[in-house]
C-alpha cells in the first residue's frame, strides 16, 4: 500500500476549499477531497483533484475516504455563525460521528498524521462574559465549560485526537480557530459569520439606497477575525511542526462588532444608521485569541490587518451578491 494521498475532509466547505487549493500550489499530486453536499453547492471544485460526495458521518464512508491517504485535513462539521450553532445543538454535536469515524478508519488505514479543526467554542464561558476580554490562553479550557452543542463536540473531538495518539500512535494535530473570514465562504442563508453578513447587510443598503443596518446584540461585544491566509499558513506549520496539544489558531486583533460595522461602512463609502436587535443570537460578551503558545511553538502569529482582509471578503461578497440578485434598486430581497 503506497499511502501518499492527502484528504481534505470537508473540501466544499469554506476553510476546506481553500486549503485544497493551498496543497494544489505547494505542489501536492494527489488530492482527495470530500464533502456531503452535491458538487453544485461546493464552493470551490478543483481541477486535478479527486473530488467526492460522501458522508462522513459514516464509517464505511470514511473507510472509502481514506484509501492510501498518508495525511487526514478534517474540515468537515455541521456548522455555521452564532445563529446557526445556537439552533442547531444537536447537529453540531452529530459532527462527533466525522471525527470518530474518520480517526477509526485512519487508523485502520495507516494514516501518519491526522489534522483537527477545532474552535475557540472550547473555551470556558465564564473567561468570556466581559467584552474587555483576557485573550484566551489554551488551559481555559478546563475546567470544561464550551459554548452548548458545537463546543462540546469540538472539545470532546479533541480529546479523542489526544487518545488516538497516545493509545494508537497516529500522530493528531488540533488547532482552535477563532472566527475565519474571507472569499469564497458563507455569506447568506443563516449560517453566515458576522464578517460575511455585515458584507452583506451594507451591500444590501447600498443597493437599495435603505440606509439602515441590523446588527444583532448592543454592538459592543468583541471578538478577533482571522483572514483565510493567515488560516493556511497556521494549519501548515501546526501540521508541520511539533505541536503536541491543541492550541490556538486567531487573531488578536480585538474588535467590537459596531467597529467591524465602521470599517465594512468605510470600504463601501457609506454611512448607515443602526438598528440593534437584542434578542438575536449574540454568544459570548467578549473573545480573543492569546498567541504565547503558538509563537513558542511554530514562531508565527497570524498578521492580517483586519481592515485588508474585509476588503478583500467585501469585494467578493459584492460581486456573489450582483451575480445573483443583480445591482440595481430591485435586488433588495434578501
Ligand atoms: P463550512 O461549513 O464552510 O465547511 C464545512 C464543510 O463540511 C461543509 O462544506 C459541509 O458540507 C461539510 N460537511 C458537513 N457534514 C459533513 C459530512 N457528514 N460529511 C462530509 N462533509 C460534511 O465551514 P468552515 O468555515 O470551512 O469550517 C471548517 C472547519 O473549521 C469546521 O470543522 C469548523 O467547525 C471549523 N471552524 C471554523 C471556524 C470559522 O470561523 N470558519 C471557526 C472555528 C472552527
Ligand atoms: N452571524 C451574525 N450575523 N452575527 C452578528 C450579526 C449578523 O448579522 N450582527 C451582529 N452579530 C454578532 C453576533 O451576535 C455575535 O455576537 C458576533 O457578531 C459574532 O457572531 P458570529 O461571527 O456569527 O459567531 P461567533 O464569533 O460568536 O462564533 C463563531 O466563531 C467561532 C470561533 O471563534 C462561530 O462561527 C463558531 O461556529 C466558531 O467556532
């Protein structure tokens, strides 16, 4: 058996996409990438790369997946924005069906190194109830207290990679990500992330010429947004490096969201007035992403200024949007 072949788990997704094209440009040969959407709902396909609609929530499925696969990505989830995790608990927590599954069936087929995408929903609430937050070192996660539903999957995940490894020998990495943003991801639908629906909300001002905006929550919550660039380059050194537990994958550029709102307002040259809906899923008060750890470990931190980043994210968003509802005043239905 000649295991060379790379999986990216989760390739139609927004993260997994990306990194398909990422391994592509690094010269990697053979690809495998899996999703359980139909190919038409990836958001990118790429050409050269063995692409395939499976479930992996199943074993079989992810016996099939990791033929001859000497390394496992695993970006694939049931997830979305704070407004889809708080609705959906107990899909994200079926995730844990990927992950187990896909962690059996490495094993079985030999897999060396196996990739685990986690989050910063790990994190215990209590450290994240003031907006001026303590950025999160990777040991508040214990004791165990993660967003209900996806965070508990993620973190349960995790420790199911750190068993794997200490029983079996397969060698895990996890990264905790904090909220990525960038082309090609959600930017409608109910699983979009703030970064992706501010776009999309001041988009839709600007083309209805209504110059208002919903922001859910009092707008002074803050969180940290990490670009997709500085995603990959994280995933790559964390895959390549000795990085032996879970750490932290974000940045530590803190924001409010009313100071997201500025800058999506600045890069589409638009004042908007705001209209706050404060019963709408708002998570934690405040997170952000301690980088100690990861600078010990790999010498990096993620750099994008968040202001480049959005306009990159906005720009795409821009032309998704007028591809689909057009640009004039009558494309205002979403
Ligand atoms: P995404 O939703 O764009 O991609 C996930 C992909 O997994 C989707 O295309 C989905 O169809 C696929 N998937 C779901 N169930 C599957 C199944 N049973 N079998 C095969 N594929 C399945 O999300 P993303 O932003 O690209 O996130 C990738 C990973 O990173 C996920 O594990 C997510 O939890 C994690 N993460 C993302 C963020 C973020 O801000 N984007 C933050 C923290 C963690
Ligand atoms: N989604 C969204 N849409 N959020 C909005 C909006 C809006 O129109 N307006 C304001 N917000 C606020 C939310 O209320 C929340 O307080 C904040 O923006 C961030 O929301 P999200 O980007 O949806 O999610 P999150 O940061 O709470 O959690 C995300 O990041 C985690 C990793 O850090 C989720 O995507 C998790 O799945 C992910 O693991």
């Amino acid at each position: 058996m000649s295991n060379d072949v790379i999986l990216v788990a989760g390739g139609g997704g927004f993260i997994g996409g990306h990194l398909v094209a990422d391994l592509k440009a690094k010269g990697f040969e053979r690809i495998r990438s899996v999703d359980v959407k139909p190919f038409d709902d990836w958001y990118q396909v790429h050409e050269g790369v063995d692409n395939r609609v499976l479930d992996l929530q199943e074993l079989e499925n992810c016996r099939e997946a990791t033929r001859d696969v000497a390394r496992v990505y695993n970006l694939a989830a049931d997830m979305g924005g704070i407004g889809f995790i708080e609705m959906n608990k107990a899909l994200c927590m079926l995730s844990v069906l990927i992950n187990t599954h896909l962690l059996m069936a490495a094993r079985e087929a030999g897999v060396e190194k196996f990739f685990f995408s986690s989050s910063a929903c790990v994190y215990n609430a209590d450290k994240q109830r003031d907006p001026r937050v303590v950025p999160l070192k990777e040991a508040d996660a214990y004791p165990a207290m993660p967003e209900d539903g996806y965070g508990w999957e993620k973190l349960f995940s995790e420790r199911m990679c750190r068993h794997f490894t200490e029983d079996f020998g397969i060698a895990t990495r996890v990264a905790r990500f904090h909220n990525v943003y960038g082309p090609h991801g959600t930017w409608e639908g109910g699983r979009e992330k703030a970064p992706a629906a501010i776009c999309r909300k001041v988009i839709l001002a600007k083309v209805s010429g209504r110059h208002e905006i919903e922001i859910w929550g009092d707008g002074l919550q803050t969180r940290s947004f990490m670009y997709i660039d500085d995603c990959l380059e994280g995933v790559d050194r964390i895959v390549n490096g000795e990085v032996p537990e879970p750490v932290n994958l974000g940045s530590s550029e803190l924001v409010t969201i009313n100071e997201l709102v500025d800058i999506v307002e600045e890069i589409a040259d638009l004042k908007l007035q705001r209209n706050y809906k404060l019963d709408a899923p708002k998570g934690v008060n405040g997170r952000n992403s301690d980088n100690d750890l990861i600078r010990e470990y790999v010498g990096w931190e993620p750099s994008v200024r968040l202001r480049d980043g959005m306009a990159k994210t906005y720009a795409w968003i821009w032309d998704e949007y007028v591809a689909k509802y057009g640009a004039g005043k009558a494309a205002t239905t979403v």
